[in-house]
C-alpha cells in the first residue's frame, strides 16, 4: 500500500492514477446519472448540419454558452428549420464528448419559443417556395368552365368526398367523377397526396381518357390535421401537375400552402364542388331559356298561320281548289320544255367540242408517235448497216496492206529466195557467226520447206572458206 507520512505522522493513501479516457469515461457516466434528461431554452448561435445528417449548434443565455449535437435520426422529426437567433425550447441529455473531452448536450426534440413548430415550418417552407416563383399567378393554368371528366383526390372514408359527390349528383349529374384514394393525415400522408395527384395527373392520361380538373383537398380539422397539404412533397406535385388542379383543405379559415401552389383555391371541398358546378348550371339556365324561347316561337307562328288561314278560307282558292294545280302544272310543263332546249343546246355545244378535240388528240396519239418513232429507227438501222459495211471494207483494205509488209520482212520470204537458218544443238540458239560453233557439234538447218540435222566437219573463221 502507498502512504504518505504527513507532519502528524498519519498515514494517509495515495490517490488512484487515471488514463485520460478512463477519467473522461468516469465524468461522462456521472454527468448522465445526475442530470438524465432535462430542458434547456436559449438561442441558437450557431448552426450546421454535416454530410451525415448529424447537426452541431450552440445554445446561449446572457452570460454562458454549451456546445449543443442533435443526431440525424433525432433531426429528421423537426418539422422546421433551426436558424441562428431563433429561440428554442431543447429535450437532452447532459453528456462529455469522450475524445475531446468536451462538455455537451444531446438534443432529443427542439421547440421554438414564440411561434410555434408548425407556424416557423410553414413561414420557412412558404418563403423558400414563393421565392423559387411557385406561387406566382402568372404559372397558373384557367379552370375550364365546364370538365366532363373530375379527379377527387381525397380519402374514401373522409366527409368531404360525400360532400362533393353530392353537389355534382344535384347539381352537374352529366360530370364524370373518378375518385383517386389518398391518405389525408398522419404519417406517410404527404407522399400519398403527391403519388395520388401524379397518379390522377398522368397514369389516368395514359390508361384511358385523361381528366379535365383534379380537385384534391379534405375536411377541416386542427392545423396538424391539415399539415400534410403543408408538405414541399405535395406543394411541389401541385405545382408541376399538368392538368388544372384547385384545392380545397379545410374550413373557411384554413389557408395551406398546397391552396397558394394550385391553380385557383376553394374555402370547402363542398364550395370547389359548387364552383365546378356552376359551370353546367348556367347551360342548363341557357337551354331552359331556349326551350322557352321556342315555345313561344312556335305558339307566335301558329297564330299567325291561323289567321292567314282564316283569311284564305274567304278567297276564291277554297271555292276552286283544283285552279292554282292547273296554274302549277302549265308552269311545270313550260319550265320542262325550257330544261329540254337547254339541255339539247348543252348537248350540242358538247358534241361540237369534242368534234373539235379529235384531231388534236389524233396529233397526240401513242400510235401516231410510235409510227414516227418506228420510222426514225428503221432509217437509223439504213444508215448503221451501210455504216459498218463501209467499215469493215476499210478494216480488210488495212488488214491486206499490213499482211503485205509482214511478207516483205517475214524471215520465210528469205528462206524461199535460198537463204537457211541455222540453231545449235539441243538449246536452239540462232547460229550468226562461225565461231558460235565447234567440230563436231551437231546443229539444225531451216529451209523454207523442211529442215536438216548436221553435224560441224570444220569451222573456217571469217574471211576463209572451204
């Protein structure tokens, strides 16, 4: 045992050594066994958020500062932004980060002081989007007056698809309704108004025939209800629908972010539905006025035609009905007789101008030009016969003066005159001197008819003979 003695001869042990991580272990154990989870509020002075999703701030008071972590799978559940200056609210746990030794807290939950979650996600996500020009009118498509065929992008289950089936069965019966599912609150909402609005907007269009209006929106409720028409997810698919699309979420009160992203926005599902509807109702205003309009048309020209026939009833007309057939009948017979000349002179004037077609058309027969054309080849054919004759007289004509020259030069005109050719044995070169021979050799002599094998007796050089 290690002891120190001290001026009072007490014996007194020596404290324990420590590693430094075995130190910093100790302090991070005992700072979470006595604070656990507690809360802290203070502003935000610093603030960022690293690849990996883990965000590092620091959280101030007047007089002190502590160094603040919250881990992607704790940030992922904000439903804001922290920005520096903002005052918070913090759930977390006291701790020391290990290696560096460094006193810090762990943020489990963060709320903001003033204005609540759900009001800074909103304010942060709406200046975000407006500044991108998502809300911009000027991006807006018009609502048609009057869709044949309506998209319901709302829950099955929910009051306000009841509603709008309603006011389109009293009031616009001839609109086609075709009601996309969604879930409209609680987690995994967002992503299902997104996909039911995709799907209304695009798959409709390719599987059959595409909608002319999507209405997606539900009933009132509290503003958690409604937070999922708050999502960038929805508001981005609102945006970048390509059919005309209103929105209605909630009551009256009630303004999301998916209202200002639509093309026009409705206080109630039910009020979209009746705006929808009006559309139909004016024609059907406009076909009631026309039927009455005609009515009494026909009632005006009904009494008209009475009194013309009770006035006719007084003429000389009914007391001799057959008089004006008469009338009619020599005036069909004159406008038969007129149509008879008419027709013979129109008869004529054609036959004169087909008369005077014959010989132009006899001038541009096929026949006429093949004829012609006949004509021309066999004079042609004339010509290239006494053509080639002509040349191959001349050819025979040259053909005999060079077999001429070839006579007069050809070596067997000189052997017919006397003259030989001799070749030596066996290789049959051309024998031109004495001396390309010896004795004894053999060579060949070439008349100009037949030929001799000799034998060399003596060679006399040139200038000697035998």
């Amino acid at each position: 045992m290690n002891v120190d003695l001290l001026g009072d001869n007490t014996p007194r042990t020596a404290p324990a050594v420590l590693t430094v991580s075995q130190l910093n272990a100790r302090v991070k154990e005992l700072l979470e066994d006595e604070f656990g989870e507690v809360l802290v509020e203070g502003e935000i002075s610093s603030w960022r958020t690293y690849p990996s999703g883990h965000s590092y701030f620091d959280l101030k008071d007047a007089a002190s500062k502590v160094g603040a972590v919250m881990f992607s799978g704790r940030r992922r559940f904000l439903r804001f932004e922290p920005e520096v200056g903002m005052r918070v609210m913090i759930r977390c746990r006291v701790t020391l980060y290990e290696k560096d030794g460094r006193f810090q807290v762990s943020a489990l939950s963060m709320e903001p002081l003033g204005e609540g979650a759900l009001e800074v996600a909103f304010r942060q996500l709406h200046e975000r989007l407006e500044k991108e020009g998502l809300f911009d009118p000027l991006r807006k498509k018009e609502i048609p007056d009057r869709p044949r065929r309506v998209a319901l992008v709302t829950s099955r289950e929910g009051a306000a698809l009841r509603d709008m089936l309603r006011v389109f069965k009293e009031r616009a019966p001839i609109v086609e309704l075709v009601v996309v599912h969604t879930r409209v609150q609680g987690e995994g909402a967002a992503s299902s108004i997104a996909a039911a609005i995709r799907r209304a907007d695009e798959n409709l269009a390719r599987m059959e025939r595409p909608v002319d209006l999507i209405i997606t929106g539900r009933g009132g409720g509290s503003r958690e209800d409604l937070w999922a028409f708050n999502e960038e997810e929805v508001v981005r698919a609102i945006a970048g629908c390509g059919t005309p699309l209103i929105s209605a979420v909630g009551h009256e009160v009630d303004t999301s972010l998916s209202d200002l992203a639509a093309d026009e926005s409705a206080l109630t599902p039910t009020a979209a539905a009746e705006r929808v509807a009006r559309g139909w109702q004016g024609v059907a205003r406009d076909i009631a006025d026309l039927i009455h309009d005609a009515r009494r048309a026909v009632n005006a020209r009904i009494t008209s035609l009475e009194a013309q026939f009770s006035r006719l009833l007084g003429e000389s007309a009914f007391r001799r009905p057959e008089a004006p057939l008469e009338s009619l009948a020599q005036r069909l017979d004159a406008l038969y007789e007129r149509m008879s000349r008419e027709a013979g002179h129109q008869q004529e004037m054609r036959r004169a101008h087909l008369a005077g077609m014959v010989p132009r058309l006899r001038v541009l027969s096929p026949k006429e030009k093949i004829l012609v054309s006949i004509s021309k080849l066999e004079d042609n054919l004339k010509r290239l016969r006494a053509a080639h004759g002509l040349f191959l007289k001349n050819r025979a004509d040259v053909l005999q003066n060079t077999v001429g020259c070839l006579e007069l030069v050809s070596p067997l005109a000189v052997l017919a005159r006397g003259y030989s050719l001799a070749y030596k044995e066996p290789d049959g070169a051309l024998v031109k001197k004495a001396e390309d021979v010896k004795a004894e050799e053999s060579v060949r002599i070439r008349l100009s008819q037949g030929g001799l094998l000799c034998r060399v007796e003596e060679v006399f050089p040139e200038g000697e003979g035998p």
